[in-house]
C-alpha cells in the first residue's frame, strides 16, 4: 500500500467508520515496513491509533514507529504518533504501557 492509498484510506474511514473490518486485514506489521515517507506513515499512525482495538499488533507496529520516528525527528510524525498511542492506551492500555514510555 503506497502513501497515497493510506491517504485516501483514512480519508474513507475517517467518514465511514462502520467499513473497518473491511480493512482490517492490511493493517499488519509488513505495511508499516513499506512506507517510508512521513505523509505515509502519519497516515497509518492515525488508522492505528483510531482502529486499534481491531488490529492485532497495533500497539508493537506503533512501538516500532516511535523507535524509528526518533531517528527521523519529523515533529508532524511525532505529534500523531503521540495522539494514536493516548488514544490507543485508552483501549488496550495494557500494551500500551511500554509504548507510552518510549514516546515520553
């Protein structure tokens, strides 16, 4: 999935919530491997941060990110970042605990 498609897939979701199971099924950890750019993986972050609840490794593929991220030192990647790990602690804060200690 390219920067653009994750794009227009959060656009989607972002106006229809209910089509997440829908796809689900793509957000795994190989796709946060692909993208590279910052558009794109703020993108993800969001889907992540807002869906995942449905997505089973959500919380290791954002404790990923942030660990790359800080090598990057992009401040729009990083502010979502922050925003789709409290949203995602919310959720599932078991998991999210060692995640919310890398971001701080």
């Amino acid at each position: 999935m390219t920067t653009e498609s994750l794009k227009a897939l959060k656009d989607i979701l972002r106006r229809y919530p209910e089509y997440i199971d829908d796809f689900i099924p793509f957000l795994t950890p190989k796709l946060a491997q692909e993208v590279h750019d910052v558009e794109g993986k703020a993108a993800l972050c969001w889907l992540l941060g807002q869906f995942g609840e449905y997505a089973e490794h959500a919380p290791y593929m954002l404790e990923k990110m942030i660990e790359d991220t800080k090598e990057l030192q992009a401040a729009e990647l990083t502010a979502v970042l922050l925003q789709a790990s409290f949203k995602l602690f919310f959720k599932r804060a078991p998991e999210m605990k060692k995640v919310l200690a890398l971001v701080f």
